[in-house]
C-alpha cells in the first residue's frame, strides 16, 4: 500500500523503517508476526491466522495503525518489544524511600522508549513538620521538578525527548503555588533583566521549571458538588485564566465511580487509579473506512490485536507486570474523525450517523476483546477505549488526528532524525487535498484555526464523543493568543462557564493558546507556498526541541 502523502512516506523512513529497503507492507507483517504470530517460531500464536490475516490487510490500507511504539520495535530484539507508548505512576506515600523509589520507577519507564504521567498529590503540603527528623516538609513541586530533570537528562529510549505528565488535586494546599509553576514570562533570571520566557525564544533548550512536562489540576466530585450549589472555587477560575493564557495547567476531571482515576499517561487519554499501570494504543482510521459492517470488523480485529498486545510486550520492571494482568488496560481510539465527517458533508460536531458509527465502536470493542481474553483464560480488560492524539500515525496514514478539527490546510511540520538532527517539510493536509480536489475551495474548509474562535463547539463534541470512550480523550483546544480580541480578561469568565457546564461529563481538557510555547511542531503556511514549496525537505537550524514527546508518534 502506498502512503498518501510524502510527508507520511519520509516520516515511516525516517522513524520507523528498519533499513532503507522496507516497505509499509513489510512492516505491518512484522507487527502482525511479532504480536500475534508464533514470532519467527520461537513461540506459539495468540491469534487465529484468519484474523492475523485480516489484521495485516487493514493494516496495509492504514484502516488501524497502532501505537508507534508497536510500529517501532516490532521485528528488533526479541527480549526488548517496549510496545507500550506510555506508563502512569503515583506517588504512593510521602517518605523519603517512596520519593526515591518512584524516581527510580520514572527512569526506568523513561529507559524504554515510553513517557509517564504522574500524580503526587499524596505529598503533605510545603511546610508540614516531619517527625521523624524534625525538619519540614518540602511539598509536592520539587518531586515534579526531580522528575523533570530525569526526563531532561533521560532521552527516551535513547533517541528521543522525554514525554511527562504531572498532576495535583485541586484541594491541595499548594494547588496555588502548582498554579503558576510555568509562567516563564514572570520569572526573572537572577540580575540579567531577563525573563526566562525570553531566554526560551532564543535558546529552546535553556532549562527552565518543569519544561519537560504538562501540568494539570485534579479535578473530584468535591469540584462538582461546588458547582451544583453554584459555586465557582476561585481556584478553577484562576486555572481557566492560566490555561487560556499560557495552556497549563490543564483540567483532569475524575468524577463519581472514576474518582480515584488520577493517573494518566503523558497524552492523558489513559486514566487508572493503579501506580505502575501501561497504555496499550491503537487507532481505527474511520476516514479509510466506508461502511458501518466494515467498522465493525475492523473495530473487532483491532481489539484482539491490542489483547494480544497484553501478552507479548516487554515491561520494565515487575510491578507494571503485575498491575497489566489484573487491569489488562486497552487503549483502541480513532483517527480520521473529522475527515469522516467532511466525506459525507457533516459540519465539526456530533451527527445521528456518527452515533451509530460510535455504538459500534463501544459494543464491539468489548466483546471482541472479551472473547479474545476468555479463549486464553486472561482477566478482561477494565478499559477498552482511549483516543490518543496520533500526531505522526496519522501523518502516515494521511489524514486527521484523533477527533481533532484538520488543523490548517497547508502547514509546515517539524521532524527530528537520528535523535539529533530537525528537518522540516511543508505539506498541504491529505484531507484538505482531497477536498480541494473535488472543487471545495482552501479557504472554504473548516480548520482548527477556525474553531479557535467558538471554544464552546469544540469542547461539546468532546463532550459527545466521550459518551462512548472509558477512558479519555486526548485533545488539544486551539484558543487565540493571550490579549488577542478573542481571548483576552474579558474572555475568562466566559469560558469558565462553558468548562463547568461540559465538566461532569469530560475526563480532561488541555488548551494551547497560540504562541504560548516556543517550539511547536506545526506550523501554518499560505496555501500559494505550500503548492510551490511541497515534499521538499529542509534543514532546521534552530535549536527548538519539539514539545509533543511520546504525543506525537
């Protein structure tokens, strides 16, 4: 199968192939083998031949790709198939052994090629005395910060930047403190009349607080109990104004029989309560996907896959072993949302077809996966769905991301090679050429730049669509930059409302207001330049580091 953009083809070069030689098609047969097979003869098969078979040619027409971590080590050495993009960690007590030992266990997830989230809300706040030696308590944030100079010094894998989540609970005492940990644009660096955020602008990778790592409040049913009595804790509001104007900290929502999920993955789409939990990551392309009977066998297919996925991948360390056989957590999400939406002349947002499209995807992911794990006598998994950001798996199979809107029609997207080398294409998005060929005009076609200004719009179809996800959404809500017309002080109690109003039925929410961090990966182009300047690779000279980590492959 060929891919449908040069942008896809240079990025499977580039990141995933094995030699200069492979193929798409050699590669999916590898995952398929190497998962599901009897690897090369030296172990039995987890899945039927019919289904490996039909496995490898949906694969081969991009309508399920996994992880990147799946598409990365299959067919490598066989005592190390990291295939797991990411692990959830807590701390679990507030000693100083705890404190060393979830470090440890932060390295050694780091080491694998995969990112980490982690919630430290069990830390005592800051000034607390310790009776065991009299001192005080240092609070949460310096273990963020620890961590965050483990992911600085920690590459993943060994080729490429660390991917870091962070969280706290609302209520905590230094939730405040947490609040403004990246407000880079405040912070002076000693005498020099420079703010770090400045420094950031000409040297990306000058170190500065928890520049590694997201940030988000955790949100309980304390917050929705306030809210029903008509109360807006002050709190919420000042992380509504953070995040409208720096993106962080984010919103972890956690509510009724989820309370207690806490933990996330780097891209927040996976939620468990257990410390040393995995994600295991796959996406349905419904926009390579033409009718509802074939969604349905692709939904099941996939599902087995990632089952089988449970019992073939390396781990790190015991704990997470033990914490996979009793969760068994699957994480089948989707791609090429929005580009389904676009074939049959839906606007962005929720539609009776998609409905129906989306029941199937819940029933069938669970009895496929269900069935799968009784035929091996495993436990069934506590979570079936999650919808991953797919940033570069979508790039190969040329279309939208996740449930995110097409981001620009034309755009130029930053790429890292070797572990040390950026290199950067323009291309104009599949989906959009698509329809451009089909007589719609560029500037006809809904963007997330357009979405940009009804915020509203975008957080409801989150809404919608997690109806039918048990675990988390990974989306980006694109917002004008901060003290722009439409996103501004004015703008703040506004949008509080609409977040509290979507809340009790979100697992999270994440914000990037335009500009407000250094080193985005994409970057939007005219569509005159993009026509000219199309498939040609150039050199980034610059030292911005790209800040998606483990999101985008």
């Amino acid at each position: 199968m060929t891919f449908r953009t040069t942008l896809g083809e240079t990025v499977f070069k580039q990141k995933y192939a094995s030699n200069q030689y492979e193929q798409w098609d050699d590669r999916v047969n590898t995952i398929v083998n190497d998962i599901c097979g009897n690897r090369n003869g030296t172990t039995h098969h987890i899945m039927a031949k019919s289904d490996q078979d039909h496995l490898a040619h949906v694969m081969s027409k991009f309508q399920v790709i996994p992880g990147g971590r799946y598409i990365y080590y299959a067919g490598r050495d066989p005592s190390a198939l990291y295939i797991n993009n990411c692990y959830l960690l807590r701390l679990e007590e507030d000693t100083r052994e705890e404190w060393s030992a979830v470090t440890q266990r932060a390295m050694s997830c780091l080491m694998t090629g995969g990112g980490i989230g982690i919630d430290v809300s069990a830390a005592r706040p800051s000034g607390r005395q310790l009776r065991r030696t009299g001192g005080v308590a240092s609070g949460p944030i310096p273990l963020l910060y620890t961590i965050n100079e483990v992911g600085r010094n920690v590459m993943q894998g060994g080729s490429r930047r660390s991917a870091m989540y962070g969280s706290l609970n609302w209520q905590h005492e230094d939730a405040r403190q947490f609040m403004t940990l990246k407000n880079w644009h405040m912070m002076p660096i000693g005498n020099s009349g420079m703010m770090i955020s400045q420094a950031k602008e000409q040297d990306f990778n000058y170190p500065a607080p928890l520049d590694m790592m997201n940030i988000s409040l955790n949100y309980d049913d304390a917050f929705l109990n306030a809210l029903e009595n008509k109360e807006m804790p002050d709190i919420f509001m000042q992380n509504c104004r953070q995040a409208l104007m720096t993106g962080e900290p984010g919103f972890s929502f956690n509510f009724g029989d989820k309370e207690n999920e806490t933990l996330r993955n780097a891209c927040t789409e996976i939620s468990s309560e257990n410390d040393s939990d995995v994600c295991n990551l796959a996406s349905v392309n419904m926009a390579n996907i033409e009718t509802i009977e074939e969604f349905k066998s692709v939904v099941q297919v996939a599902s087995k896959f990632l089952v089988c996925g449970t019992l073939r991948g390396t781990l790190p360390y015991e704990k997470v072993k033990m914490v996979r056989e009793k969760n068994r957590r699957l994480g089948l999400g989707l791609m090429g949302l929005h580009e389904w939406l676009l074939k049959r002349g839906y606007a962005y947002g929720m539609c009776d077809e998609l409905k129906r499209w989306l029941k199937v995807y819940k029933d069938e992911s669970e009895h496929a996966a269900n069935e799968h794990c009784d035929r091996f006598f495993v436990s069934r998994p506590r979570g079936y769905r999650a919808i991953a950001p797919t940033g570069t798996i979508s790039i190969l199979a040329g279309t939208t991301s996740g449930i995110e809107p097409i981001y620009a029609v034309a755009y130029r997207r930053r790429y890292l090679t070797d572990g040390t080398k950026w290199k950067y294409q323009i291309s104009i998005d599949g989906t959009a050429e698509s329809l451009i060929q089909r007589g719609i005009a560029p500037d006809k076609i809904e963007t997330a730049l357009n979405l940009a200004a009804e915020p509203e719009r975008r957080i409801k179809f989150q809404y919608d669509v997690q109806k039918y996800v048990d675990h988390a959404i990974s989306s980006t809500l694109n917002i004008p930059s901060w003290g722009t017309e439409l996103n501004n002080e004015g703008t703040v109690d506004k949008f509080a409302h609409v977040v509290a109003k979507y809340a009790h039925g979100l697992r999270g929410l994440t914000c990037y207001p335009d500009g407000s961090r250094g080193g985005q990966p994409i970057s939007t182009v005219p569509y005159e330049e993009a026509i000219q300047k199309r498939g040609v690779v150039f050199e980034d000279n610059s030292d911005e580091q790209c800040l998606t980590g483990v999101c985008a492959i």
